[in-house]
C-alpha cells in the first residue's frame, strides 16, 4: 500500500507554489523564462553586458539563529549580492536563491527569510529568477545576482592610477558596531546606535550611485571586508599604493567614547558602501553628477609604487600631524578560522 502521503502535495513542491506566488517576475524586462523549468532564460538589452556575481551565507559564521532575525538574513543576502552588482556599475536585474534550510525550524521561518530577500529584490527592482532547495541541520544560503552594464562600461578595480583620489559613501564602520550591539544583546540608547543596528540588520547597497560612477570612477569596489582589506584589494589589482587620511575617515561615532571608531571603520566589515577612485580631471563630474544625493568623502590619493617601495606596504594611513604608517589589511579574511561574530 502506498503511504498515505502518496496523494499529498509534496512539501518541495507546496514551497515552491509559495515562492512562485511571491515573485513579480513581470517588473523586470528581459526575463523570458522564470521559476518554474529546468533553467531560467534570459535577454539583456541590446548593446549591453550581464555582470554575474555569487555569495555564500553560512550560518554560525555570517549570521546565527536566535540573534538573527530570518527576515534580515534574507535582506543582507539579497543586498550582498546587489552591493557586488553596485560595484561594478550595474543595473539589478534578477537573483537566484538557493536555501539548504534547517530542519527544526517551521515554514514561517522558511518565509520569513524569502520575505526579507524579496523586499530587498523589489527596493532594487529586481526579480526572483530561480534557484534550489535542500534541508539539513544547519542553514546555508546561496544568491546569484545578475546585473545589465552597457557595453565596456563596467567598474572594474584594475583601473586606478597614481595621483586619483580615493573616495567612499556613506559612514564606516557601522554594520560592524551594529553587530557588536546584536551580539552582546545591547539595546540601542540613541539615534546614532540605532542607525548602527539597523545598517547591520538591513544594509542599503549603493546601486544607483554605483550606475552613476560608470565613465567617472577609474576603479571600483564595495567595501564588505573592511576598508583596510578591500582598499589593499584594489590596489593590488591596479598595480599602486595608497595613502588614507586618517582625519578625513567618516566615522559612525566621535572619537574618545569608549568605543574605537577609527578601528570599525579601517576594519570593519559588511557597511556594503562603494570604495571608488576618481581621476583629479573629473573630480567636477563627479559633484554635478552625484550632487548631494549621496554623501561622499574624499578619503586619500592613490600612489606609484617606487622601486624602493615595492616590498612594503601597500597602503599608508596618514595622522592629523602628516606623520604616515604602514596600514595592513586587517578586515574580514574568509579563510581565517574565526567567525564574523
Ligand atoms: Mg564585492
């Protein structure tokens, strides 16, 4: 006799109808086939590129169940994938989700989670695609995020030149003092820790400035690891050093209040801001074009590598009396064995 659970929609297929039903798959152009066959099928606009990027969000290392609440695990993963997008100049397009979900948790998890990663799709005007599903002891999450750049014109971090400056968006250090707060179970006591918390819990990726910087930025990157690591990145693909102004680094809080702001922001991880450099001769454009939409500071110079230089560091930090030291890159490494938290 067939179990009798034989006639029952299967719980694989119940989840995917819920999924299906929470896509707008029609705000989007270009995509011709979503959820529901083998593959997606998909068209960019004609004369332009698609930028692919993927990350992993793994629980117990990203994120931790019970400190976390689902629907900001969902947002941040969705947001990672759009920051990356952001960096390179790209315009979201369409994300693909796949879940290996814990088996101890309800279905209201499970939606809570795809809650948080559509709000984040849709504030970005981009769409559910595809993806896959699983179950185990531990959650483990996957996006794919596909982005449309014109032709040529995508951001890229082997661009930067001696003499550009270095620019950044937003406060640093933020996300990273917000987690400090969520893991030590501190309730925010003022605007300032609010707004920490809430960068930690729904990061805002930059896509729209990120479109803006396409032929004015000479290299781009988002800053998920840390200034200290990801300017260190950028560097070594464009082949120079860099100097950072300490005094210029906007900060999430004032120095001397018992918590290090400088630190958070050199080191801290997961702000999901853009780290871009600009050529002197189009520092103009990029005032008139971003305007004060966006608050952007000048951090530091990028310099040439001299011969005598090349064993040593790349990047330089700045003090107020113009004395400089050596700025190793000491932001989230994800091969260290250490977790976020
Ligand atoms: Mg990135």
């Amino acid at each position: 006799m067939p179990p009798k659970t034989a006639l029952r929609q299967s719980d694989e297929n119940a989840w995917l109808d819920w999924v299906r039903r929470q896509v707008r798959p029609a705000a989007v152009g270009g995509l011709r086939l979503g959820i529901g066959d083998d593959a997606a099928i998909v068209r960019p606009r004609s004369g332009w590129e698609i930028a692919v990027t993927t990350d992993l969000m793994i629980e117990g290392t990203h994120f931790r169940r019970g400190i976390d609440r689902p629907e900001d695990c969902g947002y941040r993963l969705a947001m990672r994938g759009l920051s990356d997008l952001a960096a390179m100049g790209a315009e979201p397009w369409m994300l693909f989700f796949s879940a290996l979900w814990p088996k101890d948790e309800p279905p209201a998890w499970r939606r809570s989670v795809h809650r948080g990663l559509t709000q984040a799709a849709h504030a970005a005007g981009a769409t559910l695609a595809g993806g896959d599903v699983s179950s185990g002891v531990h959650a483990c999450f996957d996006i794919v995020a596909l982005g449309q750049i014109p032709r040529g014109q995508a951001l890229r971090r082997d661009g930067a030149r001696p003499g550009d400056r270095i620019f950044v968006s937003g406060t640093l250090g933020q996300a990273a003092w917000g987690r400090q707060m969520l893991d030590h179970g501190h309730i925010p006591q003022n605007p300032r820790e609010r707004s920490a918390l809430r960068r930690c819990q729904r990061p805002c990726a930059r896509w729209e400035l990120g479109e803006k910087l396409r032929g004015l930025a000479s290299a781009a990157m988002d800053l998920s690891d840390g200034l200290s690591s990801d300017l260190d990145r950028l560097c070594a693909a464009s082949g120079v050093h860099a100097r950072v102004d300490e005094t210029s680094l906007p900060l999430a809080g004032p120095a001397g209040v018992g918590q290090n702001f400088l630190a958070l922001a050199l080191h801290g991880g997961e702000d999901y801001e853009l780290l871009f450099t600009v050529p002197r001769r189009k520092l103009a454009a990029l005032t008139q074009r971003t305007g004060a939409s966006i608050q952007l500071t000048e951090v530091g110079e990028i310099l040439p590598v001299r011969r005598a230089r090349k064993s040593q560091p790349r990047l330089w930090l700045q003090a107020g009396n113009g004395r400089s030291q050596p700025l190793a890159p000491q932001g989230w490494d994800a091969l260290r064995p250490h977790t976020r938290h």
